[in-house]
C-alpha cells in the first residue's frame, strides 16, 4: 500500500484510539499569490453525520486515498483515488462517507479574481467559468499532473506547485465544459457496491483483479457492475486498475531507486514492455524520462 494511504489508516487509528468524532485537517503545504495547496485529510466515517459547507474560494482536490460521496449544486458524485473533487467559489457542498471510513485529498484552492484569470485564458469566461459538474474522472489528459501532485505529498522540496497549480485549473475548467453530471437509473445501492470494489482496488492493486472478481466484491453481475462503476466513477474498472497501477509506480520512480523492471513488476504489470507502453501513453514519457524529471538519476 502507498505510502499516503498507509498515513490515512493511522490517522483513522488515532481517531479510534482517541474516540474523538471524525473531522478534516488540512494543512497547507504551498502558497502563492493567488494560489495554494493543502494536504486534507479527513477521518470522517459513517457514525459521522455530513453537514452542508461553503466553497470560501475556488477549489480542485484530487483524492490519493479513500473514497466519500461529494453533493454540491452542481450534482452529486462518488469520490475515489485519481478523482477531482470541483467546487466554485461561494458555492454550497456536503461530504459523506456512508460506505467507508476517511479519506486524503491534495487541494488546490484559488482565489476567484485568479481563478477567473486562469479560466478566461482555458477559454471560458463570466459565469460559464463556473464549474458544471460536481467531479471529474481520473481522465489520461490530467494524469501527469495527478501523478506529480502526488509526489509532492510525498515530501519533495522542489515541487513545481504553482505550476501544477495552473495546469490543473486549466485542464480541468476545459474537461469540465463537456461533462454533465446525469447519474439516471442507478440502483439505489450503486454507491455501496461500487465503493467496495474501489476499495479492493485500491488496498490491492498489484493482485489480479478481473471484471468477475470485482463484481463479485460489489455483489452484482458483470454486466451490471461495469455499467455502474462507469456511470459513478467516469471510467472503466480496467482504466482505474491501470490508473491506480501507473499512479503507484510513478510515486515509486520518483521517490526510490528500484529498478525500472522492479517497479513494474511490483506494481502488477506482468512485463517491463507493457509497463513502459502504458507510462508513455499515461504520462506522455517514458518512465526513465518521468524519473529524470523527478530528481531520480538510477535506472
């Protein structure tokens, strides 16, 4: 398990220990003008009731760990590792963790005249700045910013956040625009289902993990399963398995000095050609150029 999700289980712990209610702690780790990051987690399960929030400034929180149901004006959606968590400035939210325990998010919060700035240039302007929708997917076109976020939590001094931060506002103001936020004809356990198989994924992403067996998990036919985890979650089983692999791997080049073939395997590629097609495809770099990039030198 990574790194970020083992930190989580031990806050989860210490709330247990502490038998104290579940509450989010952010910390922020990069500001700027305009701009800044913070690492959120929360600990919050489902004795813990969800109260509704204010968005004080725009906000883009990519999950690393856990999964919760997010509400906001612009709909509702299931949360999980890779996903963006969107919320426009002065707008209503509600968290909740019905189905599991916790959660940690690196959050990217703008002030709205910045924001607007950075959304005009991204092509929308006024109120069309406005985010749509309440989420996105862990889409391909974000996934290296994604990943680098990640390596940032893991304790990089050098992180490029202000960058990070302008590229995730722009790529996500511009999926955004063509995303709705219809979740029709859902079974009403849709939610429970789906966030087991997220979790058998997430705690075990290097096993096999075929359709079959996570719809099991999810107690529902394939068929049904894979309709369901693409209309929660944005993306197929297969393309957040792979996802989740690639992310793990990423955070392994830029952080150890395993071997290339190592990590690969490590991570649940059967081969080091494989791995590297799908890095490159990913990532648009090879995994040697991601780790060059990163500060890592040994292949």
């Amino acid at each position: 398990m990574a790194k970020i999700a083992v930190e989580l289980d031990h806050a989860l712990a210490r709330r247990k220990e502490d038998g104290t209610p579940g509450q989010t702690a952010p910390r922020v780790v990069a500001k700027g003008d305009g701009w800044s990051v913070a690492d959120v987690v929360c600990t919050c399960g489902p004795a813990d009731h969800p109260y509704e929030e204010r968005h004080s400034r725009d906000t883009i929180a990519i999950v690393q760990a856990g999964s919760f149901e997010y509400r906001s004006a612009a709909g509702r959606a299931l949360m999980a590792a890779g996903s963006l968590m969107l919320g426009s400035h002065g707008q209503c939210f509600e968290c909740a963790h019905r189905h599991g325990e916790g959660d940690r998010c690196v959050s990217f919060w703008y002030a709205p005249d910045y924001f607007e700035r950075l959304a005009a240039d991204a092509g929308a302007h006024g109120i069309d700045r406005r985010f749509k929708v309440p989420a996105l997917p862990a889409l391909r076109q974000l996934s290296s910013v994604v990943a680098r976020a990640s390596v940032g939590m893991r304790g990089a001094a050098d992180a490029p956040w202000e960058e990070l931060a302008v590229a995730l506002a722009a790529g996500a103001v511009r999926l955004a625009s063509g995303l709705s936020a219809q979740r029709n004809g859902l079974p009403l356990n849709a939610a429970a289902s789906v966030t087991r198989a997220v979790q058998m994924i997430d705690r075990h992403p290097d096993k096999a993990l075929t359709l079959g067996r996570l719809a099991r998990e999810a107690g529902l036919s394939p068929y049904h399963f894979l309709r369901t985890f693409k209309s929660l979650i944005g993306i197929t089983p297969h393309q957040y398995v792979l996802r989740v692999r690639l992310r793990g791997a990423a955070r392994r080049l830029a952080t150890d000095a395993s071997r290339v073939l190592d990590v690969a395997l490590d991570c649940g590629f059967g081969d080091v050609s494989n791995f590297n097609r799908a890095f490159r495809a990913e990532f648009g770099e090879s995994p040697l150029a991601f780790r060059r990039a990163s500060g890592q030198v040994r292949s």
